[in-house]
C-alpha cells in the first residue's frame, strides 16, 4: 500500500505476541482494538474543511511474515490522498470550520493528527494491549466428556456455557461469537444497519449524520475517547 499518510504503531506490540502467541485471534482482535482507537482519535484531530480528510483517515491490522500490526493511515486511491501528507506534515493556520470542530472534540486538531494522537494516548494504548492479555488469562475452553465448555469473563462478569461442539476448533469459534455478542457486537453492526438504511431514505450523508449525533443535546455526553471509538467505526463501517 503506497502513498498518503502511514504509520505502522508496532512498537506498541512489545511483548504482546509472545503473551499471546498461541491465539492468532487475539493478537487480531489487540491490534484491531489500537487501531480502531488511535483511527478514532486522529479523525477528531484532523482538519476540517468537508470532512473528506476525516472519512479517509483508515485504522486497520496488517500481517507480514507472522508479525501482526496495527497501522494508521490515509489510503492512496482516498479522496483526500494528494493533500493528506501536507496537512499531516505542513504548518498552516485553522479555519473556521476546524476551529468549530476543535471546540466540539475538546482536542487540538491541526498538524500531526496522527502522531500526535499516539502521543497523547500512550497510557490509553498499553491498557488497551493490557486488557486484552488479562482476558487471555481468564478465557478458557476445557472439556466434559466429549463436548468442549467455554469459560470466560466479559466486562467483569463471569460466563459458563456449553459449546455443543466436540471438535475444538469448531468451540474456538462459538466461543468467539459468544463473547462478540455478549459485548454488543453484533447487535451495534444490527444498529449501524439500521442507521446507514434511514440515512439513504433521507437521503443524508454519514458526516451528516454523525454531526447529527454528536450536536444532539443529551443528559450525558460521551467522553472524549468514547466518542473517538464512535467516530472510527462509524466511518470505518460507512466505507467498507
């Protein structure tokens, strides 16, 4: 993948593979979680103009010779690819769309969006991988007679089910859609179905709709890096 702005976050994978070498799944799953947040966050910081910059800015996991990475980065075929490198690199002065947009995030937007995402959330990074190596620990798959049970936690709560399955590979992956549906998982891709369906009948962009949802005054606004999380599978899932 050639040209706009890449950035390969593998440094923050030290120590990671060999805790969890033996689940490929959950190396994916770690690096997906930092991708989609540094995406996220670097959305909220890049310049706002009409909010191309913004939807091209991609998180994603890459693998190369059994190494696994989380990478951020603007594609090259993206729309905003011939000035994304300037205005990741260049020094200029915000207009007055990304300064509104500035006072909305509650973070600096302007130049090195990306980078300056990773430096403002190195904690945040290392608990992500943290959280997701203690999972490991408390997930398990062990058998009773010829059937595998699984036995895991999800957000602090203990779960015990029979997988139904005899082969373990076939209770790896019951196991890994049980645990997605109990963290919302598949009930958030049901949600964003239903919300890319109303905004085709209203004939409404996915920017629209998440100025929408971000303006609609509420008792409780999310937090800044919630809303960070949001933001990238928001457009993550418009554009795939």
């Amino acid at each position: 993948m050639t040209g706009g702005v890449k950035l390969d976050l593998s440094r923050f994978r030290a120590g990671v593979q060999k805790k969890l070498s033996d689940d490929a799944g959950r190396q994916h799953r770690t690096m997906f979680d930092v991708a989609s947040f540094v995406a996220g966050g670097a959305k909220d910081r890049a310049p706002f103009l009409h909010g191309i910059l913004t939807a091209d800015v991609t998180g994603k996991v890459e693998t190369d010779g059994g190494k696994i990475a989380a990478v951020i980065y603007v594609p090259a075929n993206g729309a905003s690819a011939s000035y994304a490198v300037d205005m990741h690199e260049g020094v200029y002065h915000l207009g007055k769309l990304s300064l509104a947009k500035q006072a909305r995030v509650n973070v600096t937007v302007g130049p090195r969006f990306i980078t300056r995402t990773i430096d403002d959330n190195r904690e945040k990074i290392r608990n992500i991988i943290d959280w997701n190596i203690r999972e490991q620990h408390i997930m398990s798959l062990y058998q009773r007679g010829n059937v595998w049970w699984a036995n895991f936690t999800v957000r602090g709560k203990r779960y015990q089910f029979s997988t139904g399955q005899q082969e373990k590979k076939k209770a790896q992956e019951w196991e890994r859609q049980k645990v997605a549906d109990l963290q919302g998982e598949s009930s958030a891709v049901a949600v964003l179905e239903k919300i890319k369906a109303h905004l085709a009948e209203k004939q409404a962009t996915f920017q629209q709709g998440w100025d929408f949802f971000t303006e609609y005054p509420r008792r409780t606004t999310p937090s800044a890096p919630l809303q960070g999380y949001y933001h990238c599978v928001w457009f993550d899932y418009a554009l795939g």
